[in-house]
C-alpha cells in the first residue's frame, strides 16, 4: 500500500530546478518508495548491493556510462566519490532532474556535496508519516497559526479522537509500522535500533561501544521535549561530555533527534543559549523509554513531554515537506523561567504557541505570550495552545484553541 507523501511536490519542483535531487532523512521514513513514485523514468541502482557499491567505489569513472541518467541512486552516502562525476556529466549536459539520490545520512556527505554540487542540487528532509498522510489529507500547507492556514485547513480536516492519538503517539511514524497493523511494535523498533547502530553509527562514524551507544540513545530518548543537559547525559550514560557531543551530533545530523533552537537577537540578552531536544519519531522514544502501549504512555509521567514532542515533529515535518531546510521556529526562555514552548517566525512576525496534552486551556495559558511584546523588534502576530480539545476556538483576542487535527 502506497501512501501518497506530501513531500512529492517539493520533489518534483527541485527536480525541474536543479540536475540533481537529494533526499536525506532516517532510516524506514520512505525516501525510496517516494523517489521510486515521483523518479519513474530514472533507472533504480542501490548501493545496498555490494556489487554496484563496489563499482561505484573502484570505477566511479564509468559508472554512470553502466548506470546512464536519469538514475535513481539509493544510499548515496557509501560512494561520496560519485558526487565528482555527477557534476562532470551536469556540466556538460545542462539538463535537470537527472540524478535522484537517496540517503540516511547528511554528515558523511555533505562536504563531498558542497564542494562539487553547489548551485546544481536540490536537497528535501523527510520525516515519518504526518497525521495528515495517514489519514489522507491532502493539505499540505506548512504549518502557521494564522486566518488564512486555519481557513484553508477547515475544509477537508478529519476528526481524531483521544485513544488515536496516543495511538499515533506510541505507533510512531515509520511508514511500514503504520501500513501493516499485525507488525509487532517492539519487535520492529528493536530490529529498528540494531540495523541503525551497526549500519548508519558503526560504519559511518566508528563509534567503538555500541551497548553504551544504545544507553545513550536511551538516555537521550528520557531528555525528549527538555533543555538539552549533555553533562546530565554523559553522566548517566559515563561517557565524557565531548563523546556525548559527538555522538548528538550523530543523532541529529541522522535525524533522529531535532534540536529547537531558543530565540535570541540583539535585544533579548536575558533569553536561554540552550536548544530544546525532541526525538524526531515518537515511536522510537517509546520504545527505548520502555512505554510499551499507548494506555501507559498516556498516564505515565512523560505524557507532556511526549505531546509535546509529537507536535513539534508534526510542525517540523509540515515545514520539510515543502522542501524548507531552514525551519523558522524557535522556542523562548529567559532567566526569570518564562517560556514559550514553540515561536513561529514569519517575516517578523512571531506567532507564540504553548503545547498542553490536557483538553481545557484556559486564558492563563496564554499570559506568557505578553513578554513578547517587551521585544521592540518583533511584532507579536496570531497564536494559540495546541492541545487536546476538539475545536477550533478563540481563547482571546486573536489567540486560539488549536485542536491536533489542526496541525
């Protein structure tokens, strides 16, 4: 069962812009069943197969004489010595979208790719399922909490109850997991960890312990929706603070884990330099924080950090889905402890939102939002709480209750 991907429009438009299409994001979120639909003229070559990656390693000269464009290159990250022949053939050629490439890894590729194909790539992050493609919903607006998103929305929004979402929650969002119901959802996470760890962590960046590598994705899983504390980390894992750094490093540039960075300029002197970390699949969190059903993970003491990771990572794949890299959200602390969970940027307009998995927000929720307007040069636009209530209402002013279904 194919479920059509948002992110299918912003492939189809980079690849009318640019030679070459790359899209990276972890493993099992369905970068090559995607590329695979919208690249259907493009011969399909793996490096998976240690045939091809071994002529792709050892003979990159004629590979693609073998592999003619348009080719669809999967794993693209095990033959970096490619990325000098795409841009030979480019250069020559000048003709778009005749290479697609796939990869569960930025960090290993990315100096290859921007010493060889600035100006000629294309590059799309993609995340899990959203809760629109699982239920079918064709909007595929990134997210903003203004008249105009809210209006466009409102016509072909779909209900989902309570229980589904904590079912949605605790499932995760790997297409496979979501498409086949009968699949085991500890089963699947466990086979899940070990193919990540021994294939993306131990041959792309030789991470010597891999039993303390899964205590520290554990402990980190624990931290989902707080300050990121990598003392605090490395302590309760024993690995010393510069390995934690780098293994985050591994998390986030395989796109596992997200770090929302606080919002600061010239001004707000007083705010918090530390980013907020969110894992980027609910699902993989619950399982190696041990929430092994929906029901205790829903009553359980990291219900609020698991909503409120959920909605960042809808938020977050709502901006990749259009192809936007450079994601405008922020959140806001500042030493006297006010905080605002997420700030949306646009054109200078912060729009201010505060996550509750509770279903009655009241006005004090949103009292916060008034320190944003010590900042003489922002302008506070719409906001809102996203929370569990079941409609779309106004709390205050141009302040709403924002229903999950809304994301």
């Amino acid at each position: 069962m194919y479920i059509k991907r948002h992110a299918e429009e912003a492939v189809n438009k980079l690849s009318k812009m640019f030679g070459a299409v790359l899209v990276t994001g972890s493993r099992q979120v369905g970068k090559t069943t995607m590329l695979k639909k919208v690249a259907k003229s493009a011969s399909y070559v793996t490096l998976d197969d240690p045939l091809m990656l071994m002529a792709a390693a050892e003979q990159s000269g004629t590979f693609f004489k073998d592999n003619p464009p348009p080719v669809f290159i999967d794993e693209i990250q095990y033959a970096p010595n490619l990325f000098p022949q795409i841009k030979i053939i480019l250069d020559r050629d000048k003709k778009k979208g005749q290479f697609f490439m796939s990869g569960s890894q930025h960090f290993h590729m990315m100096k290859n790719i921007s010493e060889s194909l600035a100006g000629r790539l294309g590059l799309l992050t993609l995340s899990g399922l959203s809760i629109r493609e699982k239920q079918g919903v064709d909007f595929s607006e990134a997210f903003s909490p203004t008249d105009d998103y809210f209006a466009a929305h409102r016509k072909n929004i779909k209900e989902l109850s309570y229980d589904e979402v904590w079912y949605n929650i605790h499932r995760g969002s790997l297409p496979e997991l979501y498409a086949n119901e009968d699949f085991d959802w500890q089963m699947f996470y466990g086979a899940y960890v070990k193919t990540y760890i021994e294939r993306d962590v131990r041959e792309l960046t030789q991470v010597g312990d891999e039993l303390k590598f899964l205590n520290f994705m554990t402990v980190t899983a624990s931290h989902t929706g707080q300050l990121l504390n990598l003392a605090s980390i490395a302590r309760d894992v024993g690995i010393s603070q510069p390995t934690a750094e780098r293994w985050m490093s591994i998390l986030v540039t395989s796109n596992i884990v997200y770090l929302l960075k606080p919002y600061s300029n010239n001004i707000t002197k007083r705010t918090v330099k530390t980013p907020k970390l969110y894992f980027l699949d609910t699902g993989l969190a619950a399982y190696l924080t041990r929430w092994n059903t929906p029901d205790v993970l829903k009553n359980g003491a990291m219900a609020g950090a698991f909503f409120e990771t959920f909605v960042i990572s809808e938020i977050i794949k709502s901006y990749y889905n259009k192809g936007i890299l450079e994601l405008p959200l922020y959140f806001y602390r500042d030493k006297n402890m006010n905080e605002i969970d997420l700030l949306i940027e646009n054109n200078g307009v912060l729009h201010p939102l505060e996550i509750k998995k509770h279903a009655d927000p009241q006005k004090k929720d949103i009292e916060v939002f008034s320190q944003l307007d010590k900042i003489s040069s922002a302008k506070r636009g719409p906001g809102g709480v996203i929370c569990l209530y079941d409609n779309l209402v106004t709390l205050k002013d141009n302040e709403r209750v924002i229903p999950v279904n809304y994301l």
